[in-house]
C-alpha cells in the first residue's frame, strides 16, 4: 500500500485524511475526471426525463444506454484513483480516465457483475429493506476486486465470484463502511445549499475517500508481485510531514487552494 499519512488507517477520520493527501497538488485533474460523470447525468439522462409510463421501447433503450454510460464513467473514476493511489499511474489523467472502464478486458464482464449485483440487492430488498441495504454493503467492493483479479491474473472471474470475495471482504467492516458514509452527510447538505456547485470539489473527494477504503481493507490481497515490486522503486508524491500541510482536520478544505 501506498499512503502518505500513515501504514493503516483505523478511523473514517484517517480515510479522510488520507484522501486528502493523495489528491493534494492534484485537485484539478481529479475535479476535471469526477465532473465528467456529473455533466453527463445533467446534459443527456436529465434531459431525456419521461414519464416512464408513456414511453416507447426505443426511449426505454436509449434511457438504458445513458444509465449504462454513466455508470461506466463512475466506475472509470473510481479505477483511475486506485491506479493512482497504487502509484500504477504517475498522475490523473481525466482522458484515461474517461475511458478506463470501457476497455476491452473490462467492459462486457464489468456490465454482467453490475446488472448480477444489482438484481441480487434487489430480490434481497424485496424481503425487508435491511436486508436489501445489508447486500449492498456486502457487495460493494466487488468492482474494485473484479479490476483487481483481472490486472493481477488476466483471468475473467465470473460475477458470482466477485460477490462472493466482495462479501468476504466486507465481513467485520460493513458498519465502518456506514460510518464512512455518514460522515459526509454534513458536507452533502452543503451542496445542497450551494446548489450543487460544493459537489465539484466533493465528488473527488468521496470518491478517493471510498476507494481508499478499499485499499484499506483489501491490503496487498489482490496486489500482484509486479506491483508490488514497482510500488517499492516509485515514489511520485511527497510523504514526509504531510500532516504540516494538509491539517489534521480531514474536513479542512483550506487545501481547495491548490485547484
């Protein structure tokens, strides 16, 4: 593992924090990535909202593509922070980023695991809402183990697979995954308030946030010896004091200067 503010990270604080640090002196090319997704959603599937009632089959598909292409754009995002986190990438670049899900060695398997998950959150949420929110905790980190196996083996596991890892995995941390999540609230009710506008600086942030979590909790489990070999020889980012100038408060955006 690669982080600049400490070897393990025990608190939603420390997450925080180390998300920070990575996306120091990067602000920019991170907001330009995250944003993508967001103006997507906002120019193309905002303004192709029907009455889902009165819709033909050719609207229904096309409404579907959209979703399809925004998710893969999260998704992108998401592997483009953990490639630079693992130091894989020597900077964010938004291009690559842009595409980095729609790869040939990812695309048609990533969209079975998406479509798998969500119709196994789904039948589990038509028991009791609990339940349903429980699976998605469970299986939230099985695109990340998917990218991984992939890099790591360039074998294709299937989706049932990943689920499963993803379960394993989050067995004894979906409740630090929760409080993760709940510590943005306060920054979400923000954006809010500011129209949206807090979110072009929050999205990367919670994103990075989330993916460190995974880094986090998954340690050097799906890291192949490669990386770990060029992890040792690569340092890209400064990680001497960073606590001198990033703060100790993990909500301090005083940073937000570097944009």
């Amino acid at each position: 593992m690669n982080f600049i503010t400490q070897d393990v990270l025990y608190t939603s604080g420390d997450i925080k924090r180390e998300a920070k640090a990575q996306l120091q002196g990067n602000w920019r090319s991170a907001v330009i990535l995250a944003l993508i997704p967001s103006l997507f959603s906002v120019f193309f599937i905002g303004t192709t909202a029907r009455d889902p009632m009165n819709q033909t089959l050719l609207e229904d598909l096309v409404d579907m593509l959209l979703n399809i292409i925004h998710t893969f754009l999260l998704i992108g995002v998401s592997f483009t922070f953990l490639d630079f986190i693992r130091q894989r990438i020597e900077f964010i670049d938004p291009l690559q980023g842009l595409i980095e899900a729609f790869r040939l060695k990812y695309f048609t398997n990533l969209l079975l695991l998406k479509i798998t998950k969500y119709l196994y959150i789904f039948l589990w949420s038509l028991l009791l809402v609990v339940p349903g929110v429980m699976k998605a905790y469970s299986y939230s980190q099985a695109e990340y183990i998917y990218k991984d196996i992939v890099d790591r083996t360039g074998v294709q596991p299937s989706a049932k697979e990943c689920l499963q890892e993803s379960e394993r995995l989050m067995k004894g941390h979906r409740l630090d995954l929760f409080t993760l999540h709940l510590s943005f609230i306060g920054w979400y009710f923000l954006g809010f308030l500011t129209i949206g506008i807090l979110f072009i600086w929050l999205n990367p942030y919670t994103t990075m946030a989330y993916t460190i979590f995974y880094e986090n909790i998954a340690g050097s489990s799906y890291i192949s010896d490669t990386d770990e070999e060029q992890t040792k020889n690569k340092v890209y980012r400064e990680t001497t004091d960073p606590y001198e100038e990033i703060g100790q408060d993990p909500d301090d955006f005083r940073d937000f200067e570097d944009f």
